[in-house]
C-alpha cells in the first residue's frame, strides 16, 4: 500500500495576522462577510492591506479569487512600500499556486515572501516562509532540501512567539520523517506539535495532526488506529470546509479498506475523494483519485474503466507540472541562493578586515586594494557563472519548444509573443490508426497499452526526423504528420508516400518477429494532398495543428484503408503516379463526402540499390 503524508504549510498563513491572533482558523463564511466590506471600498489604504490579506486567507472555495486578493494585496504593499503585508501577500500566493499544482511559481512566491520578512526583521515571516519553501522541496521529492528548510525553520519559530507556526513547522518536518519511514521519529514531532494545537484550540492543525499519525499507523499495518484517526481529522475538516485535505485523506481511507480487502468501500471513499476533487477544481487531488480509481478497477478485472480513468489522471497529472523541470529550476534556487549568502559573507568580512588595517595604518592600503580587487574577482566569477546557468537555462527552453513546434514557429512565437495562421498552397498529410486497437485496450492493463503505443509512435518519429516530416499529433492509437510545412518543398507527396511504407514495413516486421509475445497491431495508412491552414493554439500548453478539407479527406482515407495498405487520394495520386505504382480502387463511397476515387500504393518504380 502506497500511502503520503498530507502538509499543512498552507494553513500557516493565520498567524502572520498583526490584530486578531486569537483567531483560528480558515472560514469561508468569514471571507463572504468581509467580501461586503470589499465592495464599498470606503477604506484607507493600510486598512484594505489588512482586509486583502484576510480575503485571500479565508476565501477557500475559489482559488482564483484567492489568488486575486493576493495578487492586489501585493500591488498595494508594494505602492504603500509596507514589506510586512508584501511578505503576507507573496505567502498567501505561495499557498494559492501550491494548491493548484504551480509549484515552481509557488517556490518563488514563498522565497520572495521571506525576502520581504528578512527586511523588516520579522522573525515569525521568516520562519513560516521558510516552512513553507520546506514543502514545496517535499513534494518535489527533495528531502534534502527539505529537511534543511524545516530545520531553519524551526530554529527560528522557537525563538519567536508564535506557538502553532512552530508546531506547522514540526507538523510537517514529521511528515518528511514519515515518508522516509522513521516511523518513530514522526510520532515524537506529530505528538510535540498535536499538544501545541490542542492548547491553542487550533482545529485544523489538530486534524492535520490526526490524519498525519492516522497515516502512520496505516504503514504500520495498525489499521483499526489508523481508520479512528483518519476518521476524526475528516469529521472535523468536514465542519471546517477543508475539501484539500478531506479528497486527500479519503484516497487513503480507501487504502486501508482494499488493503482489508473491501472492494466495495474501498471504491465508494475513492469516487467521493473524486467528487470532491472535482467539485472545488483541485487538480493534484483529481489525478490522485482517478489513479486510485484505475487501480481498483483493474483489481476487479474492469479494464476498460480502468483505462478511462488512468487516461483521467495521466490528463491531470501532466497538466499540474512537469515535477522534473519544477524540481531543476528548485534546485538552481537553491544553489543561488547559497552563493548569494556566501558572496555577502566574503563581502562583509573583506570590509572587516579593511576597516581594521585603516584604523591601524595607512601603510597597509595596498592589501587593502589587494582585497578589494580579489572580492570584485570573486564577485566577477559569481555573474560569470550565473551567466552561464542561465544560457543554460534559457538553450534549454528553446530546446523544449523545439519540440513541440516547428523552428520557424517557434522563433516567431519568441519574437512575437504570438503566432500568426498561414495558409499552405501544397502540403501531403497522413493519418495511421492501428487495427483492432479497442478490442486490446480492453483487455490489457493500462501501463502494457501505452508501453505499446509508445513502442510504435517513437519509431515513427525517427522516420519523421529522416524524411523531415512534421509530426503534427497523436490522438489515442491515431497518429498524424504532414509533408511540405513549415517549409513548402516540391517532392512534399514522395517524401510522405516513402515515409508511410517505413511505417508499415516496420509494423509488419514487428508483428511477425515478436519472440517476447509482446502486443503487437496491424496498421491502415491514409494520404492526401492539398491546402491547409497551420497555427498554434493555447496559450499555456502551445500545440501545432492544421485544418482544412485536405486533413479530413486525409482522415477518410484512412478509415477506408486495409490492413497493412497504403490508401491514397486522387490529388496525391495525381503527385507521385510517375513515382510508383497504384492500383486504382475505383470510386468509393465515403461518410460525409460522396463518391471519391482511391488508390492503393504499390510499389516504387525507381528503387535505388
């Protein structure tokens, strides 16, 4: 049974509060009560500073306008030059963008929120900060870092007084201990920071420390324990309108009862976990509930729905980050910000000593010039390198975007910031779908299918890469590329026509020599030629696509070709015919277009040897 731990960080944000500490919790109903006040707008500035940070914290139903309060909260701090509410409005973003899965912009939010609290020396900012930047490491599997930020952390908040921003920070360095099972580790730090939360009368600390120790009784295999805690944190997040932590926690409720072996409860704590997720547009939670529901479908033997929803989370996961690339641009963080320290430490000492020599003599100053001109060395080097990470960074960009879309494209996109449709006079499209792919799909596991479709698709994008090709998309098993864009080029057909028969030569061989049994597909294969337009849409997730009449007819071509075939229109046919031999199919009836003429390829005429 694969179980996380839930972090609390982003409760945390209370107790930067400058008037009512005494208040507890989350409540959105205190946020549609203040929402009034908002609207009349007769307030100064410094009172809306402190009415934007109590909307952003309390409003708990709609991120965005959480985000939005925080946002405007940040702008103002900003104009009135108040670093105290700049550090409570980047910490509020910070916990906003965490919950919605931006982790790489909510890691710059919490840094920029610590960097507002170290100007104006307020130790509490500085150590809730700090606490968070420690779960956004753990979520990206940093423990190092994690670990390190806790205990910065918490070194901080014992000295200050602020009683539950110590026992959050405890709470959830805890959870790193618990994730790397020093089980009894964990429970000291959950029982240190569940006294400080029932003293204080915090209630969603205290249900956090509920689940949390409920989740390590579960790897315990303690399960009786483990189910009368999870069920008490949920009852009170339930009456706290958490619904974060209460999709979560459900996902780990049906853990324990399929590892109990009850199917039927396991699946009912998994749909609500989902409804929920959904309800309140958690992203990271709905990926979670939609694996958790594969995994129980696949147990029952329903592949099919086991399929549906791991396509579901395979859809949301990628759609919350790329972990990999969150975690590098974490890391070069990090590495900054140690250098950074470091240049200041050298820089302070190198002013020590030289008010030191000057006191002394005068004599000395040409090793005080000496030292000078070494830190201004050291600092030169330290811009040299930066440089040199950020070219990396910035090659590294421009390589993904390569990768998705065409150079010419991309390089308009960088200029201008957008990409403008352009019509293509002459371009060849194919389309391939694999014969009886439904009928496999509900029969193998969904890891086996994609590992499947991955094992055809990479081929055929080495052979869009030899016959520079543009591979346009994959749709399920269906996979689509044109000849002849972004560069207009004469032999666009010819290219595509020798490309479709690597295709399904390579299908052939792999079916025939199979000696690991593995899932292997027949192939039909349908060409067309004419215009098309081409662009890129989103604005977030850039994707290159074309329309026009010539794409569908080229889709119709494929659904009336046959196995293994090659099936071809009367407009590339008029194309390649002194190329290679066709065999003329006759006028064929299709969906939605009438009669049109096919072809079938057969051979090259001029093969080289």
């Amino acid at each position: 049974m694969e179980l996380h731990f839930l972090k609390y960080s982003f409760r945390i944000s209370l107790f930067v509060f400058f008037f009512q500490v005494s208040i507890l919790a989350q409540e959105q109903k205190v946020a549609d009560s203040l929402v009034k006040i908002y609207q009349k707008g007769n307030l100064s500035n410094y009172e809306k500073l402190e009415l934007l940070r109590n909307l952003s914290f309390n409003e708990v139903n709609n991120l965005k306008l959480s985000l939005k309060y925080a946002e405007e909260l940040i702008t103002l701090s900003k104009l009135e030059k108040n670093y105290l509410y700049l550090h409570r409005g980047y910490f509020q973003k910070g916990n906003k963008l965490r919950l919605t899965g931006e982790l790489n912009k909510s890691l710059d939010a919490f840094f920029k929120s610590e960097e507002a609290a170290t100007k104006v020396q307020y130790v509490i900012g500085q150590g809730t900060a700090y606490s968070s930047i420690a779960d956004v490491y753990s979520v990206m599997g940093n423990s190092t870092n994690a670990q390190k930020y806790y205990g910065e952390a918490i070194k901080l908040l014992r000295k200050a007084d602020n009683p539950v921003g110590l026992a959050t920070a405890l709470l959830n360095a805890g959870d790193e201990y618990s994730k790397n099972k020093k089980y009894d580790l964990a429970l000291r730090y959950f029982k240190e920071s569940g006294e400080i939360f029932k003293k204080a009368n915090y209630l969603s600390g205290t249900a956090y420390n509920l689940g949390n120790i409920g989740m390590v009784y579960a790897e315990q295999g303690r399960d009786a324990l483990a189910k009368k805690y999870i069920s008490e944190a949920i009852k009170m997040l339930e009456e706290l309108k958490d619904y974060y932590a209460i999709s979560d926690y459900l996902t780990y409720m049906s853990d324990i009862y399929l590892k109990q072996n009850d199917w039927t409860t396991a699946l009912n704590y998994a749909r609500r976990s989902l409804e929920l997720a959904q309800r309140y547009g958690l992203k990271d939670q709905i990926s979670n509930s939609n694996l958790k529901l594969s995994k129980l479908y696949q147990k029952a033997g329903n592949t099919a729905e086991s399929f549906k929803y791991y396509k579901n989370h395979i859809a949301y996961r990628d759609s919350v980050t790329n972990l990999k690339s969150v975690q590098q641009m974490a890391d070069l963080r990090t590495d900054y910000e140690v250098s950074q320290k470091q240049s200041e430490v050298d820089l302070l000492n190198q002013g020590k000593k030289m008010s030191q020599i000057m006191a002394i003599s005068s004599a000395v100053s040409a090793a005080l010039v000496f030292l000078l001109a070494f830190g201004m060395y050291r600092r030169y080097k330290f811009i040299k390198k930066t440089n040199v990470i950020i070219e990396e960074e910035k090659n590294r960009s421009d390589h993904l975007l390569l990768n998705i879309l065409p150079e010419e494209t991309a390089n308009e996109l960088k200029q201008n910031g957008k990409v403008l449709a352009k019509k293509f006079e002459s371009v060849t499209v194919l389309f391939t779908d694999f014969e009886g792919f439904t009928n496999y799909a509900e029969k193998l596991s969904p890891e086996r299918l994609v590992e499947s479709v991955d094992y055809y698709f990479s081929k055929f994008d080495e052979i869009m890469e030899k016959y520079k090709l543009e591979k346009i998309k994959t749709v399920g098993d269906c996979y689509m590329c044109a000849s002849g864009l972004p560069f207009p080029t004469a032999d666009h057909a010819c290219k595509m026509v020798h490309a479709a028969f690597e295709i399904a030569e390579f299908v052939a061989d792999s079916k025939k020599n199979n000696p690991l049994n593995d899932t292997r597909f027949e192939i039909r294969i349908g060409i067309n030629s004419g215009p098309v337009v081409a662009g890129v849409v989103g604005t977030k997730k850039f994707a290159y696509d074309i329309w026009g009449d010539t794409v569908n007819i080229a889709s119709r071509m494929e659904s009336n070709s046959q196995p293994g075939k090659i099936n071809i229109s009367e407009n590339t046919y008029q194309l390649i015919k002194d190329a290679f031999d066709c065999n003329y199919r006759g006028e064929i009836e299709v969906k939605n277009r009438g009669i049109m003429k096919m072809y079938f390829v057969d051979d090259c005429k001029h093969k080289t040897t």
